[in-house]
C-alpha cells in the first residue's frame, strides 16, 4: 500500500535504463524526483522532462538539499563519480546505488551514510515493468537509513528485501545465470534461426512455456533435452550441424557436458 504522505526530495544520478523506470515509479507513487544529473545533456533533459523535474550535466550543480541521491550509473562509475559527488554534497548526505553486484562498500570513502537499492529485474528503456512484482534489495550503513530505505522500497514494490553486500554478491551471480545466460542462449538460437531463414517466432511459445514452469516448479525437475535423457546419437547429430559454429560447438559441449554430469548419477 503506498504511503502517500511520504514524499521524501530525490535526487536521481543517471538517465539509463534503471533511471528512467526508478524515476517514473517514484513520480508513479507520488514521490518527486527533485533533480536529475547525468553526463550527457540529452539522455538527463529527456528524463527530466518526462518526470518534471530539473537537471543539470554539472556535478557542482547538484542540489545539496536531497534526502536521498540514488546512483544508477554504470558499475564502474559509481566509485570516482562518488568521489567528484562528495565536493558538492553535504557531508552527512545520504547515497545509495541501484547496482546488485557492486559492494555498497565503494561509496564508503565518499560518504558516511551509503546504502544500496538494487531492483532485482532487468530493465529496458523501452520495455514496461509490473513495479508490484519485482524485488527490491536493499542495505544501508546504518539502521535508521536502513529503516528509510525500506520505506522508499516499500513505495517502489511490497516485495522488499534486507540483503547484506556478501549476499547480494551471490544473488547477482545467481541472476547472471537466470537472465543474462539464458537471454543470450536465446540470441544464439536467433542467430540459427536466421542463417537458415527460419523465424524465431517458432522458439517464442517454448520459451515462454519454460519461464511458466518455473514459476511453480524447481527448474532442476523441469529439465528436458537430449542431454538428460542420455540420447548420444541426437546429440551427435547436432554437434555435425555446429560444426559451422566451433564457438557454438563448444558452448554446447559445455553445456550438455554440464546439464549430464547435474542429472546422470
Ligand atoms: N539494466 C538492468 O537491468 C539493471 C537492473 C538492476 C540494476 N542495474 C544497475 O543499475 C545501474 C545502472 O544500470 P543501467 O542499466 O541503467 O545502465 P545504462 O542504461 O547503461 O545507463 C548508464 C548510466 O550511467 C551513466 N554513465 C556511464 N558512464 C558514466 C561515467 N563514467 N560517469 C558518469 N555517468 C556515467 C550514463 O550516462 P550517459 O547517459 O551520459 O551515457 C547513464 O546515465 C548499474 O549499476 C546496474 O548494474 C541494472
């Protein structure tokens, strides 16, 4: 349920995927983003626009009167924007970022109050999101951070989520797995597809069907395949066919070899 009467000054850092669906989520429960930074001009007024609020290129603009700056800037930012961010901001501002296998720890030199808001789903700019369903991690340096993080978390999504920088180091991991590996899976199936002129909208259902299951299934049970039912010689055909692909070829060694060692003891 959301907390109306809580509307605590965001400032928000970054016009990226995150950003852009961070934003209009917090603009969506009635919390104003106060002001947008970002490096480039066009992807902050865009963003800006679009949520009302001002923005600006330049770190020594940055309103000094937040009460709460969320980074959501590429990983390997976080740490020396952090550091620029720390001339312009009082010294007791609180700053969080939206990274899930980052350490919260980066933004300890820089501020003392530092936490992380992690929203556990893949964004796209152009790709909408049910806010309702998706997890938000959370951690912060302090408990009373913690507290208000929690509130801002719970006016994103009720699934909120006390998760320490060890922990969610191994959930990230864990995602890479469940989204970044088989998405590009799909990529690769695409790719055959259409080397042999064939549609993608034929794997579509499959997939879809796959990510149903294991909504109420352990994916473990789920596995089909030649691979787990042991059939040598399917598997020997298509490693003929990859033999126009070696990278794949491999990929799929790998994987088969994997997927057997998992499931034939
Ligand atoms: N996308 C996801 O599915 C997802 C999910 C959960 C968490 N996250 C985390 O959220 C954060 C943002 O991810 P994203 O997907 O929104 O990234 P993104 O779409 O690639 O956007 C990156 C943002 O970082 C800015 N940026 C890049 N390099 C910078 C630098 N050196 N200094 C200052 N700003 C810089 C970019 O500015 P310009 O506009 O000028 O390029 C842009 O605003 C990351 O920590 C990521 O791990 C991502």
């Amino acid at each position: 349920m959301r907390e109306s009467a809580f509307s605590p000054k965001i400032i928000l850092i970054g016009a990226g995927n995150v950003a852009w669906h961070l934003g209009h989520r917090l603009r969506e429960v009635g919390i104003d983003v106060v002001q947008v930074v970002n490096r480039s001009a066009e992807h902050g007024r865009a963003l800006a626009g679009s949520l009302g609020a001002d923005w600006t290129v330049d770190s020594s603009s940055i309103s000094r009167k937040g009460e709460l700056y969320i980074l959501a800037i590429r990983d390997d930012a976080i740490a020396s924007l952090a550091q620029e961010l720390k001339n312009f901001l009082p010294e007791n501002a609180l700053v969080v970022h939206t990274s899930g296998g980052t350490p919260g720890a980066v933004l300890s030199a820089s501020f003392r109050r530092h936490g992380v808001l992690y929203p556990l789903q893949s964004f796209s700019r152009e790709q909408q999101v049910v806010w309702e369903d998706i997890p938000v991690c959370i951690d912060a340096s302090t408990e009373a951070d913690l507290q208000f993080l929690e509130k801002v978390a719970r006016n994103l999504s009720p699934k909120v989520f006390k998760v320490t920088d060890d922990a969610r180091a191994i959930v990230h991991v864990a995602a890479v797995f469940a989204n970044n590996f088989p998405n590009f899976l799909f990529s690769v199936s695409e790719l055959i597809l259409e080397n042999e002129r064939l549609p993608f909208d034929l794997l579509r259902p499959l997939i879809l069907e796959t990510a149903r299951k294991v909504q109420t299934r352990s994916p473990a049970s789920m596995q089909t395949g030649p691979a787990v039912r042991g059939d040598d010689a399917t598997i020997a055909r298509h490693q003929q066919y990859l033999e126009r692909y070696p990278e794949l070829a491999e990929l799929y060694r790998t994987l088969t070899l994997s997927i057997k060692s998992r499931h034939q003891k």
